[in-house]
C-alpha cells in the first residue's frame, strides 16, 4: 500500500508499523499514515507520495528490521521516518520449519490457534517466558540502534505505539507501555517519541474529540476506523510540529 519508491523525489516520508499503518480492514486514504502525509502536502501546497512499509502483524523488531534494510539497501533513503510501534509482548521468532528452510513467526500473544504444532510449541513458550523488563529492554535496544543508524544518515525519526495497555512490573505495579516510552524510557529516545492517543473504540471516547466520518471500525470488524486514524494523525501531526528536527526538513522541503 505505497507508491513505487523514488529517490529522486523531493518529499520522502518513509511510514512504519504493523497493521494499522498498512490500514488492514480500511481503504488507504482513511489511515493515520496517509492523513499525516496528506496534512503535510497540505501545508506544503502539493501532493505528495505515499511511502509505507506498515505490515499486518509485525513486531517491533521487524518494523525496525524492514526500516534499517529499507534505507541501508537504498531502497528508499527518506528526509524522514515516522513509525507506529505495536505492543512489546509481540515477538519476531526465527526457525527452521520442517523442511529445513528458515522461516519466520510473527508471534501475537492473543493468537492461540496454531495450525502448525511446531508453531504452538513456540507460541505457548513465549506466552510461558515473556518478562515485561526484557522485552522493554529488547524494545529500547533496537530503538536505540535505530537512532544511531539514521542519525548517522542525518534522517530524523519520530515513534508513537497504538498500545498503552497496563504492563505489569509486579508487586502491584502497573505502567502503560507508552507512558513508559514517555517518562523512563531512554533520554536520547524520548525527544522522538510523539505523545498521540490512538483510541479504539469511539462509543467511550469524549465528546469533544471530532468524528468527521460515520463509523469506526475497520471492515474486518477487528481493526479501529477512520475516526480513531484522523484523530491519532490530527494530534500526531501537531505534536510533530513541535519538535525542531521536523521543522527543519519541513523548510527544506518547502525551498
């Protein structure tokens, strides 16, 4: 769900994610990914192309791993990479299937019917070993590198997680995983964590949020509609306003 990639092309916004940046369950133009893009050719007076290599299912780890071969390769080298960072308790597992090839599993903890038994083998492991710190830690790490591998190609980042479930750290104590990210997460991460709420179900939400469309729900009856991805873009998009890397490119772009 993107244009051909161009490196000759004047605006390059590289999108990364899981489901949600792929927009499974809505059409392309009602996803937070290209209303973000759509605001920014606004203000710029023109259209821009959409880059996105959001994916169903993916981890943090692999969304990190398809952003680093993406520009490593160059593949597309962008001006800026803006990414939707799902829950931590997803993992990306490498194994050998039962032919003897390399493959990958995209591990969900709310997935539980496997159809591969090696599969569920793998999958009740994980649900059996997951540890909140460490997985905190996996995240910070390859977030970290992240950082290094595109500021050393002076392209900026930005981050946000559609997930702010309760993690728990035990002895009653419980932290939602963005608000992690936000207040004892790196420092040299948190000037690039954009504080966005994507909410889901809009039946709670409050009133005063805008819901300029008529429903919101994907059309897999899963996935949150486009009042939850124009508002999570509207607020992601202000808050990027903010921050001075992105004002920087942003008047390059405009010369």
């Amino acid at each position: 769900r993107s244009d051909n990639f161009d490196n000759d092309d004047d605006v390059k916004i590289l999108y990364a994610g899981c489901s949600l940046t792929e927009g499974v369950g809505l059409p392309l133009e009602h996803t937070w990914s290209h209303f973000v893009n759509s605001f920014i050719g606004r203000d710029l007076s023109r259209k821009l192309k959409m880059y996105n290599i959001g994916y169903g299912g993916f981890s943090i780890d692999a969304i990190v791993r398809f952003t680093y071969l993406t520009v490593k390769n160059n593949i597309l080298m962008p001006d800026i990479v803006l990414l939707l960072l799902p829950s931590i308790t997803r993992n990306e597992i490498l194994f050998r299937n039962e032919y003897g090839e390399m493959q990958t599993y995209h591990f969900i903890s709310t997935f539980s019917n496997m159809n591969e038994p090696q599969l569920k083998v793998i999958h009740d492991n994980q649900i059996r070993s997951f540890l909140t710190t460490q997985r905190l830690h996996e995240t910070f790490r390859n977030l970290l590198f992240l950082k290094e591998f595109l500021d050393a190609r002076g392209i900026p980042f930005f981050f946000q997680t559609w997930d702010n479930s309760k993690l728990d750290f035990g002895k009653n104590k419980f932290l939602g995983f963005s608000d992690v990210l936000f207040t004892t997460g790196p420092k040299d991460l948190r000037q690039h964590h954009i504080p966005a709420s994507m909410i889901f179900d809009f039946s709670g939400a409050e009133k005063h949020l805008p819901q300029p469309f008529k429903q919101n729900i994907g059309r897999d009856g899963m996935h949150p509609g486009p009042n939850s991805h124009w508002n999570f873009s509207n607020e992601f998009y202000q808050c990027l306003q903010k921050k001075d890397e992105f004002n920087k490119v942003f008047e390059k772009w405009k010369k």
